[in-house]
C-alpha cells in the first residue's frame, strides 16, 4: 500500500513540473497558414535523436524569404543589374579588342619608324666617314703663277706660256666620259707649242644655222628625247594632267607646278607645287578640292586660273586660283563630248585645252565637221569662242595634238616608242601639212601631250610618268 501510495506522489510532483515547463507556440507554416503548437519537455530524455520543431521550420521558412530576396536583387530572374552586367561584357570585350587593334597599329608604325631611323643614321654615318675622309686627303698642288706673254711667231698676237694656268685647263678638259687622260694627246708632249697654236688659230669653227634657234615661233624642227621628273603613286595617275601657269598671279608664283589625276569616277583635287624639285620629290604645298569633277586630261591653267571642261558636258569652267572659286561657265557649242569624239587612246578627250604665245586655245570635234578636228581660240576671262578653225584630219585617228606658236601639231602614236608628229596645221595661214618629226613614247602610254609656255617646252603624261621634252623651232618667216 505505501508502495503505491509514493508512485502516486511521484507521478504529481512529475506532472506538475511538467506543467511549469510546458509552453504555446504559434506561427505561419511554409503555406502561409497560421499553425499553434503546445510544447512539453521529455522528463527522460535529454535530447532528441533528430533535429527538428517549429523554431527550425521558421528559420528555414526565413532562409527561403531571404533566398528570394538576394535572387531578386541580384537580378537573376528580373533582369536586373547582374543581367546589365551581363549585356555591358560584350561591349567591354569590343572596345578591348579594338584597343588591341590600335596597339598593333602603333606597334607596327613604331617599328617602320625605327626602320627609318636605323637607315638615316647608316647614311649620316656614312657621310660623315666620307667627311673624314675628304678632311684627310692631302691638298692638290697649286697652279703657278702665269708667267708674262710671249710672241707668238709669225703673227702680232700673244700666246700663254706652255705652263700657264690656260695650257693646263686646256690639257686637263675633261671629255665627254670624264676621262680627262685621253685628252694629253702625244702632240702636246712632243711637238712644238707653235705649231698647236698657228693650228687652232687657223681652223675655224663653223657658226650656227641662222634659219634655227629655240626662241623664235616658226615651225617645229625637232623634239628632244623625254625627260622624267614623277612616277604617280597609285592607280589614280595612271592618266593625268600637270602644268605651270605662263602668266602666274599671286598668291602663285611663276614656279609653282599644277597636277590632276584623271583616273575615277569624281576627279576633283588639284595638286599644287612651289618647284619642280618639290613635285619629283612628292610634296605638295597646295591641294584644292574643286567644286566640278573633271573630265579627262585637257586641262592648264593661265592668267591665275583653271580651266578644265566639266564631266559628261561640254561645259566649259574656268576656276580662281586665288579666291578658289569658279569665276565663269560656258557651253562649248557643239562639241562632242564623253567619248564621242577623243583622241585614238580613248580616255574622253573631247575637249583638250591648251595654251601658248597666242593665247588659250580649244581642241575638239563636232557633228557637223564629221568628226575633223576643229580649233577654236577663247576669251581668257569669259571663255567665248573668238575665232574657229576646221581642219580635214579625223581628231580620233591621232593620239594626242598640241600648239605652239598658234599652230596645231598631231602625234600618230600613243603606244610606239618611236613614233612621229604626223601632221601640222597653221592657224595664220589655215593651211595644213603632213610632217614626220621623230617623238618618243618612253613609257608607251601617252595620254597627255602639251606645251608648255612657261618652259618652252612639252609636257606629258606616259603610263604614270610625267615627263618633258626640249623643243626646237626654226625663224617665224617673214611676211
């Protein structure tokens, strides 16, 4: 009886303990749901074997809320500023790229130049060993003085003495070769110096043709062999125009050198040169982009001004050098024009402008003159046609023509490297000729042929090369 009287004592104590310790909770669930739970602690078991309880559940139902909320600001699923970043990468890689390009390209134009600089400093070296060299060698002898004249025998004149400074340049002239060696021929060192001077001073040397001389105007005797001042540097030069103004005005002196390259479709620029050392070398000082394109290679320039025919016209302009602007326009009447009637090279030569002692000058063809080749000189400053000539030679079976001394002359060939001027017409008399005057094609491309007044001489441009040639004219005959 005690015995169960004290379990029952036992088990009140326990159960009221029990009771202090219990506890109410309440909360949501992973649902939302609100959920109350009544807690008691085991009065045996210290802990549970597994890990668990509504606490846990609301910490992992705030590990979810946080979870949603870093996704949401770290744009995974909104496109927020991870997805910026993400389309702002590529952008990044391009302009990196690009800045990778750009290295390169210094890279390689700091290699080119110390290229350049490498070679410069071989060639200062080698100037100054040269230099060196020079300061080293000894002095030559100097000349003794000339000692006083002597008689010459037989005459009343005096002669140098066989030592004097004279008989020395004389017996040291160079030849033709440069050899001056050859020149101390046997009879200098063995005859007698009488004898050399009564010989030189009884032959006589015969005095030049009076009918011929490069300053008159009569007609053209002979052309020089082609001298080449430029190679063009691209495509663009393989036909062109070049030029000097015979009546420069200012802001332009009488040196300056004018250029067109003809090849393309909208030929504009106009590249000017102080000298004709500074075109052979390349470097222009002027570039003007003209306001018309230009057609073909008859273009010059005269007085301060262009004047060069307008592309797929038979418009005629003349542009200001100086206010470089146009200053006047005009329809050639009648002319053909874009390939209707050029030279036989093709190229549209309808029109070619040219100028010479007499004036600006204009070369072309029409449906009326059945393709012959007409001449037309113009006013400078309004560019109307002042007089015309029709000639009976076809403009499409010549290569190319030009004028000097108002007379038309004809070249049979743009291709031969020998080939002739074939045909000459006198604007003085209108009367025409044939001629067979030898002219070269260097470089077996000709495409402009001119005459230059400010030079007295040809201007042309062959395959790329501008080139030039000395002219020959006999005495204008007097009327």
């Amino acid at each position: 009886m005690f015995l169960l009287l004290s379990m029952c004592m036992c088990g009140l104590l326990l159960r009221g303990d029990a009771q202090d310790r219990a506890a109410l909770w309440r909360g949501n669930d992973r649902s939302g749901r609100c959920q109350y739970t009544f807690t008691v602690p085991s009065p045996v078991e210290a802990s549970c074997p597994q890990t668990g309880g509504p606490e846990v559940e609301g910490l992992k139902a705030r590990l979810s809320l946080l979870e949603v909320l870093v996704s949401q600001l770290s744009g995974g699923d909104t496109g927020g500023p991870l997805g910026a970043g993400t389309r702002v990468q590529p952008e990044l890689q391009e302009a990196l790229n690009r800045a990778m390009g750009e290295r390169n390209l210094l890279q390689g134009e700091k290699e080119r130049l110390e290229g350049e600089l490498e070679v410069l400093q071989r060639r200062m070296e080698e100037m100054r060993r040269e230099t060196e060299r020079l300061r080293n060698r000894p002095c030559p002898p100097q000349t003794p003085a000339v000692p006083p004249s002597q008689p010459l025998q037989n005459s009343g004149l005096t002669r140098p003495a066989v030592g004097s400074s004279l008989m020395s340049q004389l017996m040291t002239r160079p030849n033709s070769q440069g050899d001056s060696s050859s020149l101390r021929d046997s009879m200098w060192q063995y005859r007698s110096p009488s004898f050399q001077e009564l010989k030189a001073e009884v032959t006589e040397v015969p005095a030049p043709d009076g009918s011929e001389d490069n300053t008159g105007c009569g007609e053209l005797v002979s052309i020089g062999e082609p001298v080449t001042h430029r190679k063009a540097d691209n495509i663009e030069g393989k036909y062109g125009v070049w030029m000097q103004d015979p009546e420069a005005v200012s802001p332009y002196g009488p040196n300056m050198v004018w250029r067109i390259d003809t090849i393309g479709s909208d030929v504009r620029k106009l590249f000017g040169y102080e000298d004709m050392e500074q075109l052979s070398k390349g470097f222009p000082s002027k570039v003007l982009l003209l306001p018309e394109p230009v057609e073909s290679t008859g273009a010059t320039v005269y007085r301060g001004s262009l004047y060069y025919q307008r592309r797929r016209s038979r418009t005629l302009i003349r542009y200001d050098l100086a206010s470089e602007s146009v200053a006047a326009r005009r329809d050639l009447s009648h002319a053909g024009f874009h390939g209707q009637f050029p030279y036989s090279w093709g190229g549209y030569t309808d029109i070619d402008l040219s100028v010479d002692e007499r004036g600006l000058w204009a070369v072309y063809s029409t449906n009326k003159a059945k393709g012959a080749i007409v001449i037309s000189q113009l006013d400078p400053h309004s560019l109307e046609v002042k007089k015309s000539w029709e000639t009976n030679i076809r403009k499409n079976s010549v290569a190319n023509s030009f004028i000097v001394c108002g007379k038309l002359y004809t070249v049979a060939s743009y291709t031969a490297p020998d080939t002739i001027i074939n045909y000459m017409y006198d604007t003085e008399t209108s009367q025409g000729k044939p001629v067979a005057i030898p002219f070269r094609n260097k470089y077996r491309y000709n495409s402009m042929i001119d005459y230059n007044l400010a030079q007295r001489k040809l201007f042309a441009w062959d395959n790329y090369y501008m080139v030039s040639y000395d002219l020959r004219l006999g005495r204008q005959q007097a009327n």
